[in-house]
C-alpha cells in the first residue's frame, strides 16, 4: 500500500467503505502490473498503482454536493493535486466510460485501472457480479452499466492477455 495513499485517504476524509473499496482496487492493480508479461505495452507502473488507489477521490465528502460525475472530480482533484500522471486513469474508471468516446480507456494504464475497478468492489469480485452491485446501488444508471458489461469484458480481456495469470487467478494473485 502505498503511503503517498494512505496520505491522501486521511486528507480526503475517506469514509471506510471508500477507503476499503480503494485498497481493494490499489491491491488488484498492484498485482496486474506486478505480473505484466515481458513484451507488454511499457506502462508507468508507478502512476497506475497510484491512480487505482485514489480513482475515486472524488467520492469523497470534501466534495459532497458537486453535481460532477466522481470520475470527472476525481480527474480534477488529482490535477489539482499535482498528479498529472493519474488524471486520466482517473477520469476514465467509471463503469459507463467505455460508452462516451471522449472519456473511454484508450492505453493500457487507463484499461489496467478501469478493469481494477471493475474488479473491486469492497472485495474482489467477478466483472458481471462487480456490474450487477453498482447498477443496484445506483438504478438510475442500470441501463448503461448492462450496456457497458460487453466492452468491459473486452477490455478485460486486453488486460489479462498482458498478464501472466487469468482472470479466474486474480483472487488467489493479491495481497
């Protein structure tokens, strides 16, 4: 776990659910990047794992009450905060990003987070699964997450071919 995280975690108030869903997801993309394959697309390893740890900064309280998506305000913040690196990986997490041209994940940092998302939920958990919670929690937006699940999975699959585990493994992969 990185401590310039656990710094953030405590400035930004993260309340515990937050602060849980964001280790489950730093923890996941620690372990894709620790076991990228020799001959993968060259990654900032450093900004992916730092990115998926504070991808949902914008969740938090300090920002209660912005009519902003999270992702938008998560991008903000870590510009803001002088992280250029993990804008980006940021702004394109959320579920609902792979429909928006403007916004879906194009390199392989920005797929790496948004597939650790897309994996963590308060534990690690199957794509569909992970889907199925976040449309239940938020049914406004239940119609666009069953249409993201396809190109999710997709990019899933992007992800794991540069991996030298499965995605069935990922469990078992971390820490």
């Amino acid at each position: 776990m990185s401590t310039k995280a656990e710094a953030y975690f405590k400035r930004y108030r993260y309340p515990g659910w937050l602060e849980t869903h964001s280790r489950v997801v730093g923890a996941i993309a620690e372990a894709l990047v620790a076991s990228r394959r020799r001959g993968a697309t060259n990654i900032d390893g450093d900004a992916v794992v730092l990115a998926a740890y504070l991808h949902d900064i914008g969740r938090t309280p300090l920002l209660g009450g912005d009519p902003r998506d999270h992702n938008i305000l998560s991008g903000l913040v870590l510009s803001a905060e002088g992280l250029e690196p993990c804008v980006e990986l940021a702004r394109r997490h959320a579920i609902y990003t792979v429909l928006v041209p403007e916004l879906a994940p194009r390199t392989a940092e920005e797929k790496l987070v948004y597939v650790a998302d897309r994996r963590g939920g308060q534990n690690i958990e199957p794509l569909e699964e992970r889907a199925r919670d976040t449309a239940q929690r938020n049914p406004q937006y239940a119609a666009e997450i069953g249409r993201a699940i396809p190109f999710a999975k997709q990019i899933e699959s992007e992800v794991f071919a540069d991996v030298s585990f499965g995605p069935d493994e990922l469990a078992g992969k971390v820490r």
